[in-house]
C-alpha cells in the first residue's frame, strides 16, 4: 500500500467572490522508495497538493492517507512528530538561518525533537560528511554558495534518516551545474537509501528523472506517465 495518498482533495483559498479551488478533487499515491515528480505550470496547486501531502496544511474535503491511516485521525503531537521525524524538507529559498553556522541550522530537526547535544553533533556532522561539507560546519549559513546551502538544506533534511523527502523546486534558485549536481545528490538518496522523493517542480528534465509525473493544471490533475526505468 502507497506510503502517502491523496484521495479527492480539495483546497480553496480567499473568501466570498474571491474565494477559488487551488485544487479541485486530486488523487495522487505515493508509494515508499519512489520518486514522483508533480508537474505544472506556476499557480496551478502544485505546492499546494505537495504541502497537504507533508501534512502541513489541511484539506478542506477528501482525505490525505498515511500509511493506512486518514490524517485527520493524527492528534496533533503524531503530526508534529511525523514532520520532524519521517518527513525532509528542501526547499527552493532554502530556509536556513543565515546567522547561525551550517552545523546549528543541520541539527535544527535534532533539536526540535529534544536530542541531547552530543548526540546532535554527531548525527550533524555524519550528515554533513554525506554531503561533503563537514569541513564547513562552523561557517555562518550566509557565507556559503547557493549550492552550498542547498547541500546543508540536503543536509538538514536527513539528519532524522526521513522516510520521504519532500522537494519544492530544489534546483529554482540554483544555476544549471550545480542544480544538477543537487538533483544527482537527491536520486542517490532514493535508489542508495530508499528514501521516497515527492518533487515539486516545473523542469521537464528534473520531472523526467522521477519514477512517476503527476501533471497539474488549474489545480486538477490533466496526466500522469511512469517512466519505464527511470534512472537517476
Ligand atoms: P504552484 O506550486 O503550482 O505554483 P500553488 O499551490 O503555490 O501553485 O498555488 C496555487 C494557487 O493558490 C495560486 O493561484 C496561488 O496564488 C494560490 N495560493 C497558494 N497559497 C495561497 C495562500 N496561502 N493564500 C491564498 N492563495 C494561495
Ligand atoms: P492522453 O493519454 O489522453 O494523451 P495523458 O494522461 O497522457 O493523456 O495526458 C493528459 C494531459 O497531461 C496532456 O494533455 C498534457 O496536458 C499533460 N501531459 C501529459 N504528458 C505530458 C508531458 N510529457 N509534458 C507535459 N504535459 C503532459
């Protein structure tokens, strides 16, 4: 069974003659080691479905499954652990604190969830070797490269081994080599560790390197292709 589901969801945002479907009755499953990319042009839900997914945020009809169980049965602490804990993050404006060093804003997860200092810095540093920067633990956030940031974002988001990751145009604020370098980085991370990868993006290139392209318009779902042997 899918890891993550969308089951006819709906999400309206405004009020009165504003108010409009950013999505409008999706279904989407995801299933655990798969990359799945959702597709479209901007504004057309794509973050929006991938937020609901994350838990985020809440739909306002149908039902965001984990595992076997419909989010709304999740007390709030279950949900809160799940983020932290099952869930990485990587997002297009990174996110980091630019004021505090590469090593503080990796361990952030670590230290939301109350892991003692020792432990955090270990697990820290191991994650920063993954993503060959553990030489730059002690620099400030804002001192780095857009790569560089990206990578301690990568970083950050597998200092608790998450379950999924969950992508929002990783390689938007990035140029082409070294978006490419961030895209190779995160499919090793599926096919090496198994981890589930949902990108948000409206790269064809990227979306085509995922197992699966979910594709959005006007916040319904217009397609979907799998990708005989998708490879990293
Ligand atoms: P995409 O990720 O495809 O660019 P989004 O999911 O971000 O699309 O947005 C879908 C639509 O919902 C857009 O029209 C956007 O302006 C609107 N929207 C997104 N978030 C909010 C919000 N918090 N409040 C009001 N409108 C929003
Ligand atoms: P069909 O099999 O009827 O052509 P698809 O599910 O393949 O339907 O696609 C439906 C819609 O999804 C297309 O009209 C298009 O808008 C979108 N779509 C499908 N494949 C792609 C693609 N490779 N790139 C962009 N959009 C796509």
């Amino acid at each position: 069974s899918p890891v993550l589901a969308a089951r006819g969801i709906r999400k309206s945002y405004g009020r009165g003659t504003a108010r409009f479907d950013a999505l409008d009755g999706v279904s989407l499953e995801v299933y655990a080691g798969q990359s799945i990319a959702i597709v479209g042009k901007s504004g057309s839900g794509k973050s929006t479905l991938m937020h609901l997914l994350a838990l985020l945020d809440s739909p306002d009809a149908g039902e965001v499954m984990v595992g076997d169980t419909d989010a709304k049965e999740l007390s709030v602490k279950q949900v809160n652990r799940m983020r932290n804990e099952d869930f990485g993050f990587v997002f297009q404006q990174f996110f980091l604190n630019p004021n505090a060093t590469v090593l503080d804003n990796v361990v952030l997860p670590l230290t939301i969830a109350g892991v003692a200092a020792g432990e955090r810095k270990a697990r820290g540093m191991a994650a920063l070797q993954q993503l060959e920067l553990d030489d730059k633990a002690k620099n400030m956030a804002v001192n780095l490269s857009g790569g560089q940031k990206q990578r301690v974002v990568i970083a950050r988001a597998l200092v608790n081994n998450p379950k999924v990751i969950f992508a929002d145009e990783p390689t938007g604020n990035l140029d082409t080599m070294t978006g490419a370098l961030v895209e190779d980085i995160l499919f090793s991370l599926n096919k090496d560790k198994g981890i589930t990868l949902v990108i948000v993006t409206h790269d064809p290139e990227l979306a085509a390197r995922c197992d699966r392209q979910i594709f959005i318009r006007d916040g319904r779902e217009v397609g979907s292709l799998d990708n005989a042997g998708a490879a990293a």
